[in-house]
C-alpha cells in the first residue's frame, strides 16, 4: 500500500478498528476514510454503496462488528447474526463493485469446532459443531470469510481474512453485560480494590484455556497481512500462547493490586474449553507478536485507570 493511498477502516471506534487507524497513521499513511455510524451506516444497503461510489477506497479493513462476551451472545443471538452478516454483505459486495485493491476482513477464532485438536489449524474449520453459546457470531463470520473466498474464486478479488483471538488493550469494553473475560476481569477487580471487597465471584471453574492478543499486535499483524499475504484462504492471527481464566484473573488482580480472594461459580456457561490458535502459518510470513500478556495488562489497566479519571 502506498502511503497516499485512500484506505477505508470499516468500524474505526471499535477495539480492532481504532487499533488499525492508531498502526496505520504511525506507519505514514495519510488518507485514511472513517465514518461514525451516524455518517455510514453500514446496514443499509444503499448507504454503503453510495460512500464507495462516491470515496472509491483503494484498501478496506473491515473491522466493524457487533462483539460481545457469552452473556451479551446467548441473550441477542438474531442481532449477532443478523448484524454481521448484513455489515460484511453490503462491505465486501461494494468492495468487489468498485474495484477496491485489496480487502482485509477480520474474523474470529470462535468459527473453529468447540472440540477440535488443539492447538486450532486453518483446516480445521467446519469439520465439527460450534460452541453454542456463540454459534450465531461464529457463524456470521464463517459465512464471511468464506464469501472473501468466494469472490477471490469467482472474481479473482484480493480479498484476505484473518482470525486472532480474545482481543485486549485500549478501547475494550468493560461493560459487564456486554464485554469479552479480559475487559470483565479489570472492571470486576479495580472496583474491588476501589470498595475494598473481600471476594470476587467469577464465572465457571476458572480451568478453561484462553489466548489473548493485544490489539495493537493485531493491527501490526493486519498490517503485515495486507502488505505480505494474498492467498484466499483464511490465516490465523494470535501469539500461540494461552493461558487458564483463573491464571489470567490472578495476573490481573496482582497488577491491579486487589488482594481479596477469588471465588468461582461452577454453575456459570465458560465457553470452549480450550482455544489456542495454531500460527506456524503466520510464523511462517514473517510476523510474530511483540507485546507479552503481563506488559499488555499493565498498558490496558493504565489505560483504563486514565478513562475512568477522565470520565470522572
């Protein structure tokens, strides 16, 4: 991509999007096209449309989504679904219309079988059932990354799709209802410090295995990505490190400094119980992610501790 190019960053507030702006505009680039949901909204049809007849973006980074945790999944499974799946029609659609060069879809490491081998290779995908607590999400996004590949076979497209992991750092979300496990344990566990609490009480037994990545480690994978890989078939994004919850959850309260006890609630849904993504392919490119989970705690407690004064 040449740093004048016109690069369109599809849901440019969210925590890949913002993430994706924040490693493009360090590298150079300086025609970047954002849109607010007020200005674009990407469900409807004719909107999308006449912003690409209109803009013609070289490149698009689709990031935008409607994400959530297991509660936010099991409580609005046709709005995930639904969402999704119109957000990546009417994108990557138009991209294909209007000539775009080149498009990278963000996708998930939810679409992989809720019991396949581990560590997760590309090809492992739909060779099992999904974990149903997020199967309408995981779906929406299979259904998107193979429509990248379909319009690469059909119409020789330069579309990419990529899968990270649990993703983490500056703009997560830590509304309990909505938010993914990383962004639930800093809030549950700074206002435990802040009301001096003696216990916290989390979901499930703790034992379930996770893969996180900071997201500016995403950004700087997309970016490799975009630059580096044209193969239609999807490429996993992640470190190919993992931890338990409850390994995570006392990695968090320490940096925090909470120093109650943590209890657990069997009874609470806890998802797949392992995830880890395998990325010898993306060792393979040249990328390899640079931010250790301990330093990427620490950057998105102090992150969100600086919100919270600002907020305030």
């Amino acid at each position: 991509m040449e740093t004048t190019a016109k690069i369109f960053v599809a849901g440019h507030r969210g925590l890949a999007g913002s993430a994706i702006v924040r490693a493009l505009t360090a590298a150079g680039f300086t025609n970047i096209l954002t849109r607010t949901r007020q200005e674009l909204d990407l469900l409807d049809q004719q909107s999308v449309t006449n912003f690409f007849a209109t803009e013609k973006p070289e490149y698009v980074f689709l990031a935008a989504a409607k994400v959530g945790g297991i509660k936010a999944n099991q409580t609005s499974p046709a709005d995930f679904i639904y969402q999704n799946l119109q957000i990546q029609n009417n994108v990557i659609h138009n991209a294909h219309v209007h000539g775009v060069k080149k498009l990278l879809f963000l996708g998930t490491s939810c679409i992989y079988p809720k019991l396949a081998p581990q560590p997760l290779k590309e090809e492992y995908l739909l060779t099992g059932p999904l974990e149903p607590s997020n199967d309408a999400y995981a779906l929406a996004k299979i259904a998107g990354l193979k429509m990248c590949e379909s319009y690469h076979r059909q119409y020789g497209c330069n579309f990419v799709s990529v899968m990270p992991p649990n993703l983490y750092g500056p703009g997560d979300n830590f509304d309990l209802a909505t938010s993914h496990v990383f962004g639930a344990l800093i809030f549950r566990f700074h206002e435990a410090k802040e009301t001096n609490a003696p216990s916290v009480t989390l979901w499930g037994t703790g034992t379930q295995r996770r893969e996180h990545m900071h997201v500016d480690d995403m950004a700087a994978g997309c970016l490799y990505i975009m630059e580096h890989y044209n193969d239609p078939q999807w490429i996993n994004l992640g470190t190919g490190e993992e931890q338990t919850v409850k390994e995570l959850a006392e990695m968090v309260s320490g940096i925090i400094g909470y120093t109650g006890t943590i209890a657990w609630d069997p009874t609470k849904p806890e998802g797949t119980p392992r995830k880890l993504l395998d990325v010898s392919k993306l060792h393979a490119l040249g990328f390899r992610h640079s931010i250790s989970i301990e330093e990427g705690i620490r950057r998105t407690y102090e992150w969100y501790q600086a919100q919270s004064t600002t907020q305030g």
